[in-house]
C-alpha cells in the first residue's frame, strides 16, 4: 500500500503539532467544562484534527491543490500531537495548564 502525502502540509502539521500540545493545555485550563480526563483526551483529538483540517485548507488556498490522501494528514496529525505529548511536552504542558486554570493558587494570601 503506497501512502503519497505532499511533503509541504505534511511538513507543516508536523511542525504545528509539535507545539500544539501547549494550545491544548491552555485550552483544558481556560475552558470551565473540562474536567474530567475523558473530556481532556477528546478536546486533544478535537484539536488535533481541526489543526490538520487547517493546514489542508491554507494548502487549499495557498497551492489551488488538494491533498489526495487527506484522511491520512489528519490521523498522521493526531498522531503527532499525541505523541509529541507522550514524549516530550507533558510536563511542561501540564504546567501550562495549571498556570492558566482560573482559581487554583498555592498562595494563601490570594484564596
């Protein structure tokens, strides 16, 4: 099976993806409705997927081209920023998240 993706929108939701675990991070600490776990993992696929449909239609509108294999840039998408975040931005998002979620300081002055 011979699977031909652009290398330029490839490239570029490689490079999106990579940082885009800090966006998710920012997005579970600043949105009320996300607490619990299954809610964060599908808020990461969510944003994963709306980040390839973005560079497919930049590529859209840039070249006038489409991508034969687009089902394929999304997953390889999810799968970059799943793993982008397993291992090497956990921590650091993490961190991301709880300096952004509203009401939770370790300082006792400002409770």
């Amino acid at each position: 099976m011979d699977i031909t993706l652009p290398t330029i929108p490839a490239g570029v939701l490689v490079l999106l993806a990579l940082v885009a675990p800090y966006a998710i991070g920012a997005l579970n600490g600043v949105l009320p409705f996300v607490t619990k776990p299954w809610q964060k993992k599908v808020l990461a696929v969510l944003f994963a997927v709306v980040l390839g449909a973005a560079v497919l239609a930049f590529y859209f509108v840039y070249t006038g081209d489409t991508v034969p294999n687009w089902p394929t840039l999304l997953l390889l998408g999810v799968v970059v920023v799943q793993a982008s975040y397993a291992l090497f931005t956990k921590s650091s998002a993490s961190a991301v998240e709880a300096k952004v979620t509203p009401g939770e300081t370790l300082r006792r002055d400002q409770r």
